[in-house]
C-alpha cells in the first residue's frame, strides 16, 4: 500500500499525543504466541519496539519459547506434558528451559533487535536476583515457580544505559538450590507492577475478550477490573483466557495504569494500540 506524503504526515500529527503521553514512561510487553514463530510477524514487533523506544518510551520485552522447548525435547526423545494449561517441568526438563529461554531465545531476540538498529540486552530472572521464586502449589508442576520477589534494579541499569531489556522467565529459589520455570505472563505482570509501567500489553493468539469466542465482532475493547468476577460467573472468562485475564487485573490492582490483552497476528499491532485512537484487543482498567 502507498501513502501521500499528506496521509504519512496525518499519521504521525495523529501518534503525537500519544508519543508526548508515554515519553519516558515504561511499557512491560509479553511477547509470545504465533508472533513468535511467524518471521514476518515477528519482524513487525521488532520494528514496533524499535520505534517505541526511539520515541522515548522505556520497553521492557518479557519473552516465552514454549514452541522451542517443546522442539527441543521432541528432539531429546521427550514429551511435553501440561497441566491446567501450565508445563510440567521435572529436572530434566527445567535444564531444557533453562538452556532455550535463557540461551537460544533470548538471545535470537537481542539479535533481532538490534539488527533493526537498537541497542538490546539478554537478561534472566536469575541475573541480579531479579525474580526470586517458590516451587510452585507444593510440587505438583516439578520445577514451576511461585513469584516471591521482584527485583528490577537490573531492568533500570539496563534502561537507565540506553538498552531495551530482553527478559527470560526462569527464576531462582528462595534456598538458592533450584531454578524455577515460570508462566511469562505472570512474570511479565509482576515486573510492570514493580516498576510502575504505564502499560501491561500481553501479545496473544486472539482478538482478546470476546462475548462469544467464536465470533470477533464482539469483542470487549474495556473491563474494569471490578467485572472480571462477573464475566468469569457468566462463562465469557474461562479456560486459558482466566489465567492471563487474572495477570492484567493483578497487574493494574497493584499499581499498573492499564493493562491489554491483544492479537500478535495483527501486524504492528503493538504500534496500533500504543499510538492510535483505533486500539486493539482488551484493555484492563
């Protein structure tokens, strides 16, 4: 598609309430889902945080790798094994997600970054003591953390030198003895909420809320977070949609100015709801 010259520059007069909100304001982004696997996709997001961060808005990008890991022990001969829609993490397997989202993919990221001009770090919960864990409901997920403790004078340092941090969800215990995997939205929610972010956006594989699930038009572009209960009672929350719903709401109850579940399969979709009047997805308020 071509533009006039008039039409780019009515986009940019458009962005610039928004580049002026956000200035110096911290963004926490879950990235996950097909834009992660979809190279064209996952271009498109590269770029949106390259231009966010180059507007002045601190990005802080929270990453998963659940495809990766689960091609990684497909290859080890070894089954991927979920329970309520959380991995099952034994030894074996915490070594696989320790090596992928930590090595592999958090540093593809910081590769892709920067090949589109930026200046990226690979971080972990384990660097700084930045997420502190407990094994998660007494063991019955292995190695899955609870969140006890955020630390992200890491982030900041990174941030404060001019680098977009490039978060990997693995955390270390409380005794110093185990590394623990943990939910990346979840994660992703406690670090915005500790660091005061003015947004929460989870990237997803759906339009976001939806009245009836099979039908996007009826999409609910804002909650507040005193409805969630609501909806959960009438069945429009429910399965895999609870968990990352309850992330936004703790995420905004504990400090978070808004959160956003939206649709990764949306090209720039980032940009959209950042810098538009149009938006995507959900909004949690």
């Amino acid at each position: 598609m071509n533009f006039t010259n008039m039409e780019r520059s009515e986009v940019l007069v458009k962005a610039l309430p928004y580049i002026k909100k956000f200035f110096k304001k911290t963004v926490v982004i879950k990235y996950g889902g097909n834009a992660m696997i979809n190279n064209e996709l996952k271009k498109a997001v590269m770029t949106d945080i390259m231009l966010l961060s180059l507007v002045g808005i601190n990005v802080v990008l929270v990453h998963g790798g659940g495809p990766e890991i689960d091609d990684y022990l497909s290859k080890m001969g070894k089954e991927s094994k979920f329970v309520g829609g959380l991995r099952y993490t034994d030894e074996e397997t915490m070594d696989v997600v320790q090596m992928v989202l930590a090595g592999k993919v958090n540093k593809d990221l910081v590769r892709l970054l920067e090949s589109e001009g930026g200046k990226a770090i690979g971080l972990s919960g384990l660097d700084g003591g930045m997420i502190c864990a407990k094994q998660y409901k007494g063991g019955e997920l292995g190695f899955v953390g609870d969140i006890t403790k955020i630390n992200t004078a890491v982030i900041d340092d990174a941030i404060n030198n001019g680098y977009i941090p490039v978060v990997a969800t693995v955390a270390g215990g409380e005794d110093a003895d185990h590394v623990y995997n943990i939910n990346a939205d979840t994660a992703a929610a406690r670090i915005a909420a500790e660091m005061g972010a003015e947004k929460l956006i989870l990237m997803t594989d759906i339009r976001g809320l939806l009245k009836d699930k099979d039908d996007e038009s009826t999409l609910i572009p804002v909650v507040n977070v005193s409805e969630v209960m609501a909806l959960k009672r009438q069945g429009i929350i429910k399965g895999g949609m609870i968990p990352k719903i309850d992330c936004c709401v703790e995420a905004v109850r504990r400090g978070v100015s808004r959160a956003h579940v939206i649709d990764g399969r949306i090209p720039h979709a980032i940009i959209i709801e950042m810098l538009s009047d149009e938006g995507v997805g959900t909004m949690f308020v």
